[in-house]
C-alpha cells in the first residue's frame, strides 16, 4: 500500500509540476511576445524616419537647384511676394526612393514664406508662417522656404515620419545660392 501512495504522490507532483511550467512557459512566452512587439514597432519607426530623412535630403537639394534656376527674380530686394507660393516637385520625384522602399509613399510640400496676401488664408490652413526676404549685413538678401516631407507605411499608418524644414537661402557675391537649415522638426 506504501508503493501506491508513493506512486500517487509522485504522479500528483509531477502533474502540478507540470502544471506549473506550463503557466511559467505561458508567462514567458507572452513576454517574450511583448517584447518583439515593441521592437518591432522601433524598427518600423525607425525605417519610416530613415526613409522620410532620406527624402528630406533629396528634395532640399533639389530646392537649392530649383532656386538657382531663378536666382535673379528671387533674390531681388524689391521682388513682390508670391501669389501662389507652393513649389511643386516634378512628377515621379521619389521614384527612385520607392524601389528602396517599397512599402512607402512619399510627398513633400514646399512653400515659399514670403507670399501674397491673397494667400494668407490658405497659408493658415498650411501652417505657414509669414516671413519676408531680409538684406543681411553682407549685402545678400535671404529668402525664406519650407518644406514638408513624410514617408508612410502603405499598409501601416503608424509608420508616418514627417520632417519640416525652414531654408534660409541667399545668393552670395558670386551669385552662388547658399541654404542653410534654420529651423528641423519632427
């Protein structure tokens, strides 16, 4: 009789035994899942930053050549504001970035800060701010741009990344068109 209670004993303990590395497995394995979950969520932010910092690069170097093409109107002091102040890229601009990154949209919104007064409305509704060309103590006169860039998860709308840009840019005595960030934000 000693034999079947030790048996049964044995068995009960290796049932709770069992019992309780299941419930220690399930707790480690809901961890561990959490733990992937939140870097997996890192990474994706992580890609959509790189991905959106990539286009922010391409399409503030493709500003400074777009305003090289009419330094002359721009750089004026006595040049009038812009009626309608939104720079449009060119048409399949971010194609190249796309192949990189499949899984992005791109846009990019460039505006000139110094626009007509017909514009305001629609400047407010943009959060753009107001800012007149102004003459610098070496004779240049610095003209003022912003640009939105954003990369998107297609399927993922947590991905967003947006990065907005202010330009300072001016022409210099060589007629050399000199940007520089004035202000980044996230």
């Amino acid at each position: 009789m000693a034999h079947g209670k030790r048996r049964g004993f044995a068995l009960v303990t290796a049932a709770l035994f069992s019992g309780v590395m299941i419930f220690a497995s399930a707790l480690a394995l809901r961890e561990a899942r959490s733990l992937f979950d939140e870097k997996l969520e890192e990474a994706r932010r992580l890609r959509a930053e790189n991905a959106a910092a990539q286009a922010a690069a391409l399409a503030g170097s493709w500003l400074k050549g777009e305003l090289g093409a009419s330094a002359g109107e721009l750089f004026s002091p006595s040049t009038a504001p812009k009626q309608e102040p939104l720079i449009a890229l060119p048409q399949n601009f971010f194609s190249e970035l796309e192949k990189i990154y499949p899984d992005y949209d791109f846009s990019c919104v460039t505006a000139d800060l110094y626009y007509a007064p017909l514009f305001s409305a629609s400047a407010a509704a943009l959060g753009l701010p107001f800012v007149p060309p102004r003459r610098r103590e070496d004779g240049s006169v610095v003209r003022y741009f912003m640009q939105k860039t954003s990369a998107s998860g297609k399927e993922e709308e947590r991905s967003l990344f947006s990065i907005i840009r202010i330009f300072g840019c001016s022409m210099n005595a060589e007629g050399e068109i000199v940007c520089g960030t004035e202000n980044e934000t996230y």
